[in-house]
C-alpha cells in the first residue's frame, strides 16, 4: 500500500497569502496518478487537481498542482477566506489512498 | 447537474448487515465506474471498493474483503454496497463517487455520503 504523508498538519493565513501544502508518498508514483481535494465542514470532497497538475472542471487558476515521483505539491495562491478547507491528496492507482488532510483556516 | 446520492445508513448492531445505495442522475451512468470510499468521524478517508461501468468487475480493500460486495443495477441508475458482520470500527460515513474507469482516473463528483453508525 501507498502511504501518502502530508504536511502541515495545519495552517493558519491571512487572506491575499500563498499556500504550500506537501504530500510526499511512500514510494514513486510514476502514473501521474496522483490528486488533490478540498473537503468543507459536512460535504463532500470536491476535486481540486488530478494528474498531479490539471485543474478540474471551473476550478480557479490559483490553485495548481506540481510534483513528481514522491513528492508533491499543492499551492494556492492569492487565499480568499472560502478556501478554508481540509485539503487531501490521493493516489488513484489499483490499491487508492489518501493523505491524512492538511487543515487551511484563513 | 450531476448528482450522486447516497442511502441507506443508519444505526446497526455489531455482527449485522447493511445495504447501502447510490443514485446517479445528470449523466450517462452506464458509462462510469463507480467508487466507494468512507470517512471515520474526524478522520481521512479511505477507499472501500469499486465496480466497474458494465459491472463485470469488482475490487475490495483488503480490510474489508470477505464482508462486502458492490454491485449495481444500470437499468436503475443505481450502485449498492452490501457490508455485512460489521464491526465498530466500520463506523463512518460511506460516499459514492464516479470515475471513468475503475483505476487511474480520480473520482469527479461525490454524493453527500451516508452515516453507519455501528452500537449495540
């Protein structure tokens, strides 16, 4: 099984920063198969990232994705207090994981 | 739209049985896979199982296998998750989320979930 670290555990910015969250897996994902999703208070996940790097559907250009091989990268630019979030990462190969969630409070 | 929406939660005793369900509307559901995944109580998630779009294929978490099967019924619209000797620690809210293809695509949309709550 793919572990999925990420880190921080949370974080707390003002609104106009940047954010940077990590996720380094515990061994290389050399499929790309790797996303990104923003979970609010009672909802449901929504995909943020999939192929390390392509924005879903109406998902606004400052959040993008980066990485490769173990580690990845989610940031968000320009924060607006709606981004207040859980945020996980996700390998979607034959055996899916995810990450244990990074806490944004703006 | 597209929406998922999930059923058939609620309270059960250990060692029993609940089926789960989930209605997709707003697209062409025979075209998609389908996930299940859960989250504990203040915890992440985890994925459960997955069908595929003719339902010829199945895969289980190992941590489950033995105790559930999905299936699902296309003329309906519809996926089931079957979880039966449940045990405390199954206790979560399930969700359904679709896909195009059983692995290597990341899920697009998820259902509000379903709450288990499993006590005696």
């Amino acid at each position: 099984e793919i572990v999925l670290t990420q880190s921080p555990g949370s974080l707390s910015l003002s609104p106009g920063e940047g954010a940077t969250l990590s996720c380094r897996a515990s061994q290389s994902l050399p499929t790309r198969y790797l996303a990104w999703y923003q979970q609010k208070p009672g909802q449901a996940p929504r995909l943020l990232i999939d192929g390390v790097s392509r924005r879903a559907t109406d998902i606004p250009d400052r959040f993008s994705g980066s990485g490769s091989g173990t580690d990845f990268t989610l940031n968000i630019d320009r924060l607006e207090p709606e981004d207040s979030a859980v945020y996980f990462c996700h390998q979607y190969g034959s055996s899916p994981t995810f990450g244990q969630g990074t806490k944004l409070e703006i | 739209q597209v929406q998922l929406v999930e059923s058939g939660g609620g309270v059960v005793q250990p060692g029993g049985s609940l089926r789960l369900s989930c209605a997709g509307s707003g697209f062409t559901f025979r075209r998609h896979a389908f996930h299940w995944f859960r989250q504990a109580p203040g915890k992440g998630l985890e994925w459960v199982a997955v069908i595929s779009d003719d339902g010829n294929s199945k895969y289980y978490a190992d941590s489950l296998q033995g105790r559930i099967t999905v299936s699902r019924d296309n003329s309906e619209n519809t996926v089931h998750l079957q979880l039966n000797n449940l045990r405390r620690e199954d206790a979560a809210k399930y969700f359904c989320a679709r896909a195009y293809t059983v692995f290597g695509v990341a899920s697009d949309y998820w259902g509000q979930g379903t709450l288990v709550t499993v006590s005696s």
